[in-house]
C-alpha cells in the first residue's frame, strides 16, 4: 500500500521519502543553477565571454591540453572583432586568463545537466515520477536545454560586427536562467510543504506573487544594464547628472528604444524599479506583520526584506565604486537570492 506525500501536490509520488528525495535533488541543481549564474556575471563583468569562438556542446567537455592546441584556439580567437579591436596585441597567456572563465562556464553547464539527467532517468526508472510531477521534470529539462542553446545565441551576437554580445540576448539569457531557477524551487518546496492552515487575505496573496514578478522584471532591466555596460556611467545616487530626473531620457526615436538601448534610460529603469522592489517588499512584509502567520510564513517574509535591504545596499556600493568585479558579482548573486526568496513566500501564502 502506497501512501501520497503530505500536501498532495503530487499525489502519484509513492511516499515521503520519494517526495524528499526528489525534493533534495531539485534543491540540489537549484543551487547550481545559483553558482551557474554567478560565474556568468563574473565572466561578463571580465569581459571573457567571447574568448570561445566554437560552441561544441558535445566535443567541450576538455580544455586544450598541448600548446600547439592552445597556439590553434588562440589563432581562432584572433579572427574576430574582440581581439582585432579590444584586445590587439594580446599575448597567449593574457589570453588564457579569459579563456578559463568561459571554458569553466560553459563545463559547470555540462554538469548541470548531468546533475539533472542522472537523476531524473533514476527517479524515472524506480517509478517516482508520474503525472504531474513528471511533466514538471521534463519542461525543466527542455528548460535547461534551451538554455544552453540561448548561450550560444547569445555569445554569437559578439562574434559578428562588434565585440560585444547583444544586450537583449544576454537579459533573455539570464531571465531563462532565473525563470529555471525559480521553477525548480517552486517544484522542490511542492514536496516538501505541508498545508497551511493560516487564513491569509487574498490581497497579501497576490501581493506576493506580484513581487516575485516585479523582481524578476527588475533583474531583466538589470541585465539590459550589463549588456551596454550602463553601470560605468552616471556613478552617483540618488541624481543622475546632477538631477533626480535626468533630461534626454527619450532622446532616441521611436520612444521605446530608450528603454532597451538608452544607456541613460536603461540606468534610470533600473533605480526606478529597484526602489520600487524595495517599497513594495517592505509594504508586504508590513501587511504581514500584522497577520497570523505560520513559522515558515514568518521567515519567508522576514529573510525576503532583509535580502531586499542587502540588495539595494550592494547595488548603490556597485554603482558608486564604478562596478568592481567582486561588487558586481554579489550584486548579482544578491539578485538570484532575492528571487529565491520570493518564491519561498509567494509558496508560503499560497492556498
């Protein structure tokens, strides 16, 4: 006799103990996927993402391992826009330097997906995933696929006319990332949950969910800040040029360039939105305070305002000091675990 885990999200899982396991396996490549979008920001903010001019998704698992392959890659690399107008005269040491990056990138994605697929054909096999649950498994798995082939596309846009990536490729390709992020820590905490049984005001509800999305669109806006490297500009807070409202943020036509390819608009999109974030997860967390929560509830909601409070901190200090490379990596690591957050407590105060 078989028994459904405790919240019967997923009533064909056999047991508790199939529930965990397969909880703990989601949470497990949740947290790579966290480490995965962090050694992509720092490959961004070093500028290595181009140093690979090949995809080979199944040929790069190894790096080159005699000079003459390394003497081969680096005469590759040579061919195209960065190293012709950025890097001229680059010696092939300086060249390994930003080739490691991207080659650790692109591996550490290789073992996430094995670090899914193994799993998955075990679970698969033993019968615990069915229904549901299973057809969450295999759009994760689609999810992660396209995912590779989005950083490729993306690395592409670098390799063309000018030695820089797109920067509505590289929001699409972090927004993917964070959307499986966030997927696999919604599925992992379905097994997990138990029922609440506080009554929350439905407002406090969409509240929640409305943050997650605010969130996630402010991380977007974020990206489209990396992609034109609009943080090496206007490094002051709260003005910009000198004015809480800078002139010329609609120089461009049509007017809705400015917002994706404005540097000026694109920057400005951002405070704006994360101080938006900012007073909005401090509205809910007061909405909050004043209702019965359950423990888990309570600290969703309590480590989502403290992470908001980092976050802003991080992104004013990041913006400042000209965007170092170990600000601008906690920035956005600071963003991964804010969205984290976020979908603990909209979880949390769901029905």
């Amino acid at each position: 006799m078989t028994t459904d885990i405790s919240n019967h999200t997923f009533p064909d899982v056999p047991n508790e103990a199939a529930g965990r396991a397969i909880a703990f396996w989601l949470f497990g490549v949740a947290i790579m996927v966290f480490f995965m979008v962090v050694l992509g920001g720092v490959t961004r903010l070093t500028h290595s993402g181009l140093s690979m001019v090949e995809w080979r998704p199944v040929t790069g698992w190894l790096p080159p391992m005699t000079e003459s392959l390394w003497e081969e890659i680096f005469a590759k690399y040579r061919e195209f826009p960065e190293y012709q107008e950025k890097n001229y005269g680059m010696t092939l040491s300086e060249f390994k330097g930003i080739f490691w990056l991207e080659f650790l990138h692109r591996l550490w994605g290789r073992i996430i997906g094995l670090a899914f697929f193994l799993p998955f054909m075990f679970f698969l096999i033993k019968g615990w995933l069915k229904g549901a649950l299973a057809g969450h498994t295999i759009a994760l798995f689609v999810l992660g696929g396209l995912q590779g082939g989005m950083g490729w596309f993306m690395v592409k846009s670098g390799l063309v006319d000018k030695p820089d990536v797109s920067q509505y490729r590289l929001a699409a390709h972090l927004c993917l990332a964070l959307l499986i992020y966030g997927y696999l820590i919604w599925v992992a905490l379905s097994l997990l949950a138990k029922p609440a049984t506080q009554k929350l005001s439905s407002g406090i509800r969409h509240a929640s969910l409305c943050l997650t999305v605010l969130i996630f669109i402010t991380a977007f806006s974020g990206a489209l800040v990396a992609g034109l490297d609009a943080g090496l500009t206007y490094n002051t807070f709260p003005l910009m040029d000198g004015d809480l409202i800078p002139n010329g943020l609609f120089n461009m036509s049509p007017w809705y360039l400015n917002f994706f390819e404005s540097i000026l608009t694109v920057q400005f999109d951002h405070r704006v939105l994360a101080i938006a974030t900012l007073i909005s997860i401090a509205f809910v967390w007061s909405l909050a305070s004043r209702q019965s929560l359950s423990r888990s509830q309570r600290c969703a909601v309590n480590f989502l305002f403290g992470m908001v409070l980092v976050q802003v901190g991080l992104g004013v200090a990041t913006l400042l000091l000209v965007v170092p490379v170990s600000l601008g990596a906690l920035h956005q690591a600071g963003a991964v675990v804010l969205l984290g957050f976020s979908v603990w407590t909209t979880h949390t105060f769901r029905h």
